[in-house]
C-alpha cells in the first residue's frame, strides 16, 4: 500500500465543487511537513515554490492550492478518517516488517500546547498516541474528547490488534476498562500505580512490605551515570490478588515495585514506584519494559515538539489541530523508516536542500 492509496480512503467533507482533490492536499501538505513546514501558510509556500517538481507526483491541474484551501480541508477532515488512514498504512507497512509478537506498544497523551480556543488557554487539546516502542513509530492516535485522555486511550487500543503485546501507560490508564481492552485483545499491561487507585495502592504497598520480608524474594537492578547524574534501579515482582469489587483491573495478576536512587548535583533523592502487572515477569524484564515505556517522550513528544514545532502550533479551529497532529506522526514516521544513521532535523534539512534526498526519504516507506 502506498501513501496516496491509504490518503484516497478518506472521505472528503468539503463541497463538491471544490477546486483541489483532497488526496493532492493531504500528500502535498506530508511532502512539506517532511521539508521543515510546521504550519498552513508555510505548507502553502514550500508547495507553491516546488509545484514543478511535486507535479511528478500530484497533477495539482488547479495549481497550487492556497494557505487557505489547506486550512480549510484539515478543519473539515473527520480525523477518525484520517487516523483510520494513517492506521491503515501502518498495518500495511507492519506486516512487509514481518514484525512478530513480543513487542511492547506504549500509551501516553500529549497537550496541543498553542492549540486552544480563545480564553481556554487552561484547557488545550489532548492527543493520544499509541506508540511502538520496537521501530520507534506512532501507530494511532486519538482525541481526548468526553471522557478525556483516558477514553482516548482505549478507544485508540480497541483499533489495534495487540494479541501478544506488552502495554504500557502511566497511572491515568490504571482502571477496569483500560486493562479491560488490553486483556479481551490478547495483549498484557504493565501500568503505573499511584494514589488515584487508593484502595488497590495501599494493599499494593502492603503486599510489597511483606514480599520485602520474604527472604525467596528476587531482586534486579541497573545502574546509570551519565550527564553528571547517576541512578541506581532495584526491582522487585511479586504474585498479587487484588481485593473483589466493581473497581478491579482485569487480569492483574502480580505487583511491580522500582525504587530509584538518583543522585545529582551531590543531590540524592529516593522514589519508590508500583507498577500493576497482567503477568508475572522477572524483574528483570520489569526494568527493560519500564525503561522503554519512557521512549515515548524521549523519541516521539520531544522530535514531536524539536523538529515539527507542535508546541508553538497555533492551529486551533475544529478538527486543524488533531489532523496536523496526525501528519506530523506520519512524516516522523516516514523519517523513522530511513536507516541514515543521522538525527531526524538533519534528515529534514536534506529533504528540504536536496531534491535526492528527497527521493530517498520518500522511497523507505511504501
């Protein structure tokens, strides 16, 4: 499956004199995200100055649509559409991978910082993203709408096929339902655990005082000195039932406990987190899956925000800010896929500069 034919699967809203086809929007607009574009206007200026070189891959027989006419078709795009699109080709691109179970598939949300309605600046949209943590790509993503951040997050799962893999999430996720979804696929969790399940938590922080005092019990740990800081990590994983009730995770089968020492500055803090687990895995593997989770942040929010400017994003009209999102996880993804062994900006510095390069880039994902 190639770009054009998964983006030809999206409904197209706007009227049905509309000058410019939607597909040729939607590929035009990826093209200038892959070149350093971060909004409408400059979407519109990079398509304008390249038209001829682009017209080997789109018709553009109306030329080359305006600021407007992008800015328009991204506010009227369903993106349930558009991420169904975007889903679409990952599955494709998944199965040419030959990607086997096994992998560990992270769930975070992200703020649209800049994004927000006038006198809301409290309250800006939240994506979330379900994130694999093996090729380092975006899979899904979804709009924190009623029901917040949290629905999103399983209503993004619910999509997926997940039989075999690993979950993780932050604390935000740790409900019935979440663990629900995950479980009734196929797939294991492995979920942060904090106050806002108090019940569970204290008998979690029971359990682990005894396992502490259980002399069989196992432990792993890692250490890390890097950057001035140094961290030590002990882990421990032990068999758990959780009390009965209408609240109880589906399927938690063990506790985690991580308690980190870290050390900078000659400082020296102590944090202790629980992790609810559908699977009794050594600690070691505990550690390996807690510290994968966090790629998350470190290879998708932070190239997110460095390299696609998604924080300074002052798209905020209807569904602009969730379908820029969506694009701008496409063409990480795109870059993902090239094996150079170079950061992300410069790969988009070379798109942008050189027309092979271009190519290239372009030609790693089909």
């Amino acid at each position: 499956m190639t770009y054009m034919e998964a983006l030809r699967a999206i409904p197209d809203p706007r009227a049905r004199n509309s000058t410019h086809d939607l597909t040729e929007i939607l590929f035009s607009a990826l093209l200038a995200k892959m070149c350093g574009a971060r909004n409408f206007t400059e979407i519109a200026i990079f398509v304008a100055e390249h038209i001829d070189e682009l017209r080997k891959f789109i018709p553009f027989k109306s030329g080359a649509p305006s600021h407007d006419t992008y800015s328009a078709a991204f506010r009227m795009i369903d993106p349930k559409a558009f991420d169904t699109a975007f889903r679409l080709f990952m599955s494709e691109f998944g199965k040419q991978a030959r990607l086997t179970a096994g992998r560990q598939f992270a769930v975070d949300g992200k703020c649209l910082r800049r994004a927000y309605d006038k006198g809301k600046a409290h309250m800006p949209p939240i994506t979330v993203t379900v994130y694999d943590c093996d090729t380092l790509m975006g899979l899904t993503l979804a709009v924190g709408e009623k029901g917040g951040e949290s629905k999103a997050a399983t209503d993004a799962l619910s999509l997926l096929s997940i039989k075999g893999v690993t979950i993780t999430g932050d604390a935000l996720n740790c409900h019935r339902r979440f663990t629900q979804v995950v479980r009734e696929k196929g797939g294991h969790y492995a979920i942060t655990l904090k106050g806002n399940q108090s019940k569970l938590h204290k008998e979690a922080e029971a359990a682990l005082e005894k396992a502490l005092d259980n002399p069989r019990t196992k432990y792993a740990s890692t250490d890390d000195d890097a950057h001035g800081r140094s961290e030590t990590r002990l882990a421990v994983v032990f068999p758990f039932v959780q009390s009965p009730g209408s609240k109880t995770l589906v399927g938690l089968k063990a506790i985690g406990a991580i308690a980190s020492r870290r050390t900078v500055n000659g400082k020296t803090t102590l944090e202790v987190r629980l992790f609810a687990l559908s699977k009794l895995w050594t600690p070691e593997k505990l550690l390996e899956i807690v510290r994968k989770h966090w790629l998350i942040e470190n290879k998708l929010h932070w190239q997110i925000d460095t390299n696609m400017a998604e924080d300074d994003a002052r798209t905020r009209k209807d569904n602009g800010p969730a379908n820029l999102a969506i694009l701008n996880r496409l063409a990480l993804n795109v870059f993902r896929d090239d094996p150079r062994k170079i950061p992300i900006r410069h790969k988009q510095l070379y798109a942008s500069w050189d027309i092979n390069a271009f190519y290239t880039a372009l030609a790693h994902m089909r």
